[in-house]
C-alpha cells in the first residue's frame, strides 16, 4: 500500500523534451488512470515510475521514499504491460511463481501465494496449462496474477487490453475493476481509451504533449472539462464546438452562434470579454429535440447511424464546416431530410476563450482566489 508522488517529473531524449514536469499526488489504494493521445508520454511516464525508464529531472516517492535511483526490483511495484509475454515453456502455475523463485522465495510460500492470486483471479482449473492452451483473456489474466503473486505496493498497467477483442476488452475491464478492490493497492493504469479510463479510474489524469491538461474524477472530466482539449477528448463522439461572441456578460453569459441564433449560458464571464470570440460547446447526447419556440439549432438531417438503444445524427446547420452531431433515443423517428430543432440544458453548455481555457474554469479558479 502506498501514495505516489512525482514532482516536476521530466524526461528528455537529448534536448528533446518528452515529459514537462508533471507534478501529481496518487493517494494510498487510488486508482489513476494516464489518458492521452498516442505519443503523449504516458507510457515513458510509467517506465519512469517503474524504474525502467531513468528521469532527467525531478522525483519519483513511492510510500514516502524517494525511488529515483533504485532499481526497479527494489520499487515493490508490479508492471503489466500489453504484449503479456508468458513463458510458453512453463505451465500456468509456474509462470505465476516465476518471480518468486527468482527472487528466492521458500516453496511453502510461492506456493500459498501462487494459490492466493489464482483464487482472485479464477486460474484455479488452469494451473497445469501452457499459455499456448489459453484464450487471451485467460493470458491476460496471468500476466495480472503474474503482478498480483509479488503483493506489489503499486500496479503500473500499460494499455493491457488493447490486444483484446471488443468484448473481452469489456469483460477484462470488470474483472480489473473487481481485482483492484480485492488488491487494494494503488494503481496507475495507461490507456488511450477514453471509456476505460471512465470507467476504471477514481481519477483520471489527462496528458498532451508531455504535459497535464487536467487532473479530476472521470465526471469532473466530464461535466467540467478545463479546456477545449479534454472537452473533446472526453466523452464519444466528441464534443460538438461552434465558434461563437459573447453578446452580454456576467451570469448567466449570453452567446451568439450560428446564423446569429442566441444561447444563456449560466458561467460567469468578466466584462471585459464583452464581445470576444468564444468557442461554443455542447456534448451530442446533451441535445435534446426542442419541443417549443425556444431552440439552440435548426438543421436537415443529414444522415443517421442507428446504434439500436441510441442513434447517432448528424445535422447540417447550414455551415458546411460545422457538421452537428447529437445522439437521440434509438427508438425516436427520424428521417433523413427532415428538419430537426435542437436544445439543451443550460448547465449543459460550455464556453471556452481564445486560448481553449473554459470560462467555468476562470470562474472556480476567481472562487478559489
Ligand atoms: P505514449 O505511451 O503516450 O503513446 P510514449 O511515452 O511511448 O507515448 O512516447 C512519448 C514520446 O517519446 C513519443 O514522441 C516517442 O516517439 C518518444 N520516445 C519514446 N521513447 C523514445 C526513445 N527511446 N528515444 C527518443 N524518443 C522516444
Ligand atoms: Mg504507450
């Protein structure tokens, strides 16, 4: 059991920098999850943490203790990776009690704590297996009892289902959901999928370009994204962002979007944003079919992607450039052609200055001050 702690954490090949001093606090038994797009420096990251990656500046503290010299066998921490490589020479039970061995470990206790992992895991009826007479599910699951055997203070994952097919992917995600309350260890989980890390993580760690963009719970991500970039990274399909101007200031903010159409925001704006240009935000399954005089947008429909519980619609609103997406209720008629009036919630709409930082941020942060 153990807090993490790095501390303006950087790593550079050369003179090119690929982690910018990433300053992040992981509480004792937390489960973070590493999100971003592909190069983004989440997997040097973990390499840096586990110890296979050495850090040009900064620290790593691991339980309290700097670790930023220690080899990774002196870390306590268990790392599962995506290519989950067994060995295929060894039975099941014997690539679990690999580690042990090499580390000296007494039989008596290899033993029980091989037992103990497979229990958690339910590997008891493929103990005497070879990987090669396994599903991958059933791989995967052994190179996380493989981690789970060393009883380590902190688990590193990267990216291990993304060798698995949809539905196994689905499967595996509860089961490590289920593993880490049984574990109760502290984990850093590295995915770019942004509905893994939803769902797994009490926290969510949002990279680019070696940098934080925001650190929350998978809602605060969610509801209040901090900028333009987790806005639209966040959340499937993404987004939908209109350029827009602020009309009236304070709060609620008026906004004017397409065509000149109007929408109250209730976010604080200061007075001297009156007239700036704005990006407009609101989340497909946030539009809701306007039922009054009172809409956000007017369009055609351009085409449907029916997904049967809900279907995806794309709404031309007349700027070519500006395709609107919402997702509706599988089970409402809608036809291709038709005109369709959309709306949604206040709370629901974001609005974010020329520099992607949204105005709901400015606010909590003029709170704060
Ligand atoms: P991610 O896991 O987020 O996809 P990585 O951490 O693997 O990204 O890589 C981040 C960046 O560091 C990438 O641009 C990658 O090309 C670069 N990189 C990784 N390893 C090396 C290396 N050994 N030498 C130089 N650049 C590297
Ligand atoms: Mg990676």
């Amino acid at each position: 059991m153990a807090t993490v702690t790095l501390t303006k954490l950087t790593k550079r090949y050369g003179t090119v920098g690929i982690v910018h001093g990433i300053d992040l606090d992981i509480a004792d038994r937390e489960f973070i999850a590493l999100v971003g797009p592909s190069g983004c420096g989440k997997s040097t990251t973990l390499r840096m943490i586990a110890g296979l990656e050495e850090i040009s500046a900064g620290s790593i503290e691991i339980g309290g203790r700097i670790v930023n010299d220690l080899p990774p066998r002196s870390r306590n921490i268990s790392m599962v990776f995506q290519s989950y490589a067994l060995y295929p020479h060894m039975t099941v039970r014997e690539n679990l009690g690999f580690s042990l061995k090499i580390a000296g470990a007494a039989k008596e206790d290899m033993e029980r704590r091989v037992a103990e992992a497979s229990a958690i895991l339910g590997l008891d009826t493929l103990l005497d297996r070879r990987p090669s007479q396994l599903s991958g599910g059933q791989r995967q699951r052994v190179a996380m009892g493989r981690a789970i055997v060393r009883d380590p203070d902190v688990f590193l994952f990267d990216e291990p289902l993304s060798n698995l097919d949809a539905k196994l992917r689905t499967q595996m995600r509860t089961e490590i959901k289920k593993l880490h309350a049984k574990v109760q260890s502290t984990v850093i989980y590295v995915t770019h999928d942004q509905v893994e890390a939803m769902t797994l993580a009490d926290r969510i760690v949002v990279l680019k370009d070696g940098h934080i963009e925001q650190v929350g719970t998978p809602m605060d991500l969610y509801k209040k994204p901090g900028n333009l970039f987790v806005a639209q990274f966040i959340g499937s399909p993404a987004m939908n962002i209109l350029p827009a101007t602020i009309d009236k200031t304070g709060n609620p903010t008026v906004v004017s979007h397409v065509g000149g159409r109007k929408a109250t925001v209730p976010i604080a704006t200061p007075a001297s944003a009156k007239g700036a240009a704005v990006s407009f935000g609101v989340r497909p399954e946030d539009l809701i079919i306007a039922s009054g005089a009172d809409y956000l947008f007017e369009g055609t429909v351009d085409y449907v992607e029916q997904l049967g519980e809900v279907q995806l619609v794309y709404v031309d609103i007349g700027r070519a450039d500006l395709p609107l997406v919402t997702k509706l209720p599988g089970n409402v008629e809608v036809k291709r052609g038709s005109t369709l009036r959309l709306s949604a919630n206040g709370e629901d709409l974001h609005i974010f200055d020329t520099d992607g930082r949204s105005f709901a941020l400015h606010e909590a942060e003029a709170k704060a001050a």
